[in-house]
C-alpha cells in the first residue's frame, strides 16, 4: 500500500479500477459485435436511452387508463374494499369523504393496435400509438415527490445513491469524446412545480465524472463553458496543462480517484468548448423537421426544444438523455392544468418519435416516458361538476415506451374497474429499469459497484424483473 494512501481511499480505488476494467471490457465487446459468456451482458437492442420525465405525477386515469364504468361510479364513494386501508398522503387522509372522479374529456380508441386514449388532450400521441408500448401496471411504494422521484431515478427513496445515467455513463460510457454520457434538461410547465434537486442526476457513490451535465435553456448552455474574459483557448489549454500536473501529482500522493475524475472533468469541458455550441445551434435543421415537434420548438428551454436538442444528442453519440418537465401535480383544477401540460408535450413526443424513425434511429434509441407515480380516482377537496383534483397514487400507474428493444403497438398490464389496483401483470419501478438495462445489453445484476460493503445496484437489494413480454 501506497505510504500516503488511506485504507478508504485504497478500497475505493480499487473498486473503481476493477469496476472500470470490467466495463472497459464490457464496452470494446460491444464495438466489436461479441458477447460475453456468464450473463454479464448480452446483445444490446439500444444503444442510448431519451427518458422523458413528467415530474409530478401525471393522471394516467385521464390519459391512457381508459375505463368506462367510471361514468356509472362518478361522484359514488370509493369503496372501502378497493381502498382496503392502504398508505395514502396527508392531504386527503383526513379529508373524510373520497368520491370517485371519472374523466371529464373524451377517449377513443387509435391506430391498428386499437389502444384507447385521451383524444381531447393526445391527439399528437395518438399518431404515434403503433408505435409504443403502454405499460398500465407500474407501481411503486412511495406516495410523496421527492421520495419517489428519487426512488425511480436512482433506485433508492433514500438521497445519495447513483442515478440511472450515471450507472449508464459508468458501465457504458460515452460514443463521442467530446460530449458527456449522461445530460439533463428541465423545461417549466404550467402547472404547480415540484422542486428537483441536482442528485436526481448525480453519481452518488460512483465517480463524479459520471454525473449528468445540465444544460441550460439561457446564457452558456453549460455553467462556466466559456472562457474568461481575456482568456483564449490557447490560454486555457496552458491552464489545464499545469492544472492536471498538480492534480496528477496529487493522485500519485493520494490516491483518490476524484483527482483522476477531475482531471477527467476539466478536459472534458475544454472539449465540449468546441461541440456543445454547434450541439445547440438549430439553424440548420429544416422546416420541415421543426414542424414535427410544434410551435414551442423555438423557445429556447421549451419542452418541444429540448426534445428536438435530445434528438441531437442522440446523433453525437450521448448515451443517456433526460429530460425533466415540470408542473403534474394537479391537486386541483386538473382539467385545466392537465390540458395545458399536454399541449406542452403532447406534439414534442410525437415528434420525437416520428424524427427518430424517419432518421432510422428509432431501432437503437430507447425511448421511456413518464412520471414517479400517477393520481387517485377520488378527488381532493369539493367534487364540482367540472373541477376537480387527484391526490398521489403510487399503486398503479401508466408508462409509455418505444424504440430500441420494445415491441411496438402493445399494451401491458391491467388495473380494476377503479384505476386503483393491478389486477394483471404488475411492473415494479425496479422492473422498469431492469427492462431498461436490459435492452442497452446489461444484467441489471451484474451492473455493481462496490460501496459500503456491499455489490451496490441501480436496482437495489430486492428482486427485480425484465419485462421479457414487452420485449422485441
């Protein structure tokens, strides 16, 4: 052992070296068409994932979970035996009284697959339902924002832990040297914002060089990309020359392999000095191809525009791409605020799909939308006639997926007649990014780092599942 080198630092060393030999393998197995034997992974379907976030948790009993004896309950008591005493939060918990609310807008059905959906509020979506795959049976534990974005984006309800992308950029890492792995975008919606905290796309334990990159909707896409004032790129190269000197001489003393992910991070910034402001730069796309994604894709920030940057991404070889959209927490007026968040996102998504297949990258991108859970069908508060609101409902809730591994044109999963309970085929969170992993050609069980003692996982402890029925 190194004389200047503590026992932590040792072992976290250690496990970074022996976690990147083994994706580094894991990785040039992949470029060059091979499969390992002993599971550790497979031929990948997809080689990057767009994960369109509706934080909040939208209503998938006014969207996709079309029931139609709602109609004949509306304003009824939800009955105690469908409640059956479960978790709910303390906004309705003592509220005494929980009517049934059905939808106030019209469902149709759509395409070859037949699929019902909202048609007053996706009409876009509808376009493209041949080409999805509704899954009607996720579930997860938690019942509150922060816990359960949490829970769905890195695994643990508890803060601290890796996100999915930066599982991705760890195991996978980056198709362009000149772009990060793992970036995030956050377009505001007009409804009732939760707040998102910057470790939903942290590295937790893993290296600080796998963390997602935020870019930004004003000023430099990316925080501190620019030179200084008086600084020129030559100047800056000097800089970071000298700089990864000192850091090089640090890590040679120390052995702590932040220094190396810092040194990592400086280059990699320099770098994207030259490939992020083309990245972002949309004149060039055609008319044509703007139309696709609606009126908003010029706004800079827009959900639409940052659909059309995602697709972009995409093309330069970024391996995980998410996109947070803000504003689903309709507690009350959701047939107002739920319109306005679908006009939001409804042509985008249609878009995004449309541009990905026409462009032949539908078939390696994996496209997953939605939230952290869905909404209940009593209302909170006073049931009018044409308002109403929904509480937090982790029991079942409805997420879209298409692209790279998924069969295409299907639904999966089934709740009762309430929009309550799974009744068929239930898909925990921590099968979801199983399914995930598995269609990028990682065993979710052998994606692991070493922390705390023990063989840490995006998708925990417990036992998760592929979906291998939505599978291509």
């Amino acid at each position: 052992m190194h004389p200047y080198l503590p026992r932590r630092a040792f072992l976290r060393h250690s496990a970074t070296a022996l976690g990147a030999a083994a994706f580094t393998v894991l990785s040039e197995s992949h470029a060059l068409g091979r499969t390992k034997s002993a599971g550790l992974h497979f031929p990948a379907k997809a080689k990057r994932v767009i994960y369109l976030f509706l934080a909040g948790g939208p209503s998938h009993i006014d969207m996709f979970d079309y029931k139609p004896a709602l109609r004949k309950i509306h304003g009824m008591e939800l009955p105690a035996s469908v409640r059956n005493n479960q978790r709910i939060t303390g906004m309705t918990s003592g509220q005494g009284s929980f009517p049934c609310v059905a939808p106030m807008f019209e469902f149709k059905q759509f395409g070859k697959c037949g699929a019902w959906l909202n048609a007053d509020l996706l009409p876009r979506t509808a376009k493209i339902i041949d080409d999805i795959c509704i899954v009607k049976s996720v579930h997860t534990e938690a019942i509150n924002h922060d816990p359960a974005i949490t829970y769905i984006t890195t695994g643990s309800q508890q803060p601290g832990r890796a996100s999915m992308g930066a599982w991705l950029s760890y195991g996978l890492g980056s198709e362009n040297e000149n772009m990060p792995a793992f970036t995030v975008m956050i377009s505001q919606g007009r409804g009732q914002k939760q707040a998102l905290y910057a470790r939903l796309w942290g590295s937790g334990f893993l290296p600080s060089k796998h963390q997602g990159v935020q870019l930004r909707s004003s000023g430099d896409p990316v925080l501190y990309l620019s030179n200084p004032a008086g600084v020129d790129r030559d100047a800056r190269r000097d800089q970071l020359d000298t700089l990864a000197e000192l850091n090089k001489d640090a890590s040679d003393r120390f052995g702590d392999p932040e220094t190396q992910a810092r040194i990592a991070q400086y280059e990699m910034a320099y770098r994207m000095q030259t490939a992020v402001p083309e990245l972002v730069d949309l004149s060039q796309e055609p008319k044509n191809v703007l139309d696709l994604y609606g009126p908003d894709v010029k706004k800079p920030g827009s959900f639409a525009a940052n659909c059309l940057l995602a697709r972009r991404m995409a093309e330069r070889g970024v391996r995980f791409i998410q996109l947070f959209h803000q504003g689903w927490d309709q507690h009350g007026a959701l047939p107002r605020n739920l319109r306005m968040q679908c006009e939001d996102i409804d042509h985008a998504c249609a878009g995004l799909i449309m541009d990905l297949k026409q462009r032949g990258m539908l078939d390696e991108t994996l496209v997953v939308c939605g939230g952290e859970f869905g909404r209940t069908i009593y209302s909170q508060g006073k049931l009018t006639k044409d308002d109403y609101g929904r509480d937090h409902h982790g029991r079942c809730f409805t997420t879209w997926l298409a692209g790279g591994g998924i069969k295409p044109g299907i639904e999966y999963g089934k709740t009762d007649d309430f929009c309550y309970n799974i009744v068929e085929n239930p898909v925990h969170i921590r099968d979801l990014n199983a399914t995930i992993l598995h269609c990028l050609g990682i065993d979710h069980r052998r994606l692991t780092f070493k922390y705390q003692g023990l063989d840490q996982r995006l998708t925990g402890a417990e036992e998760a599942h592929v979906i291998k029925a939505i599978l291509a």
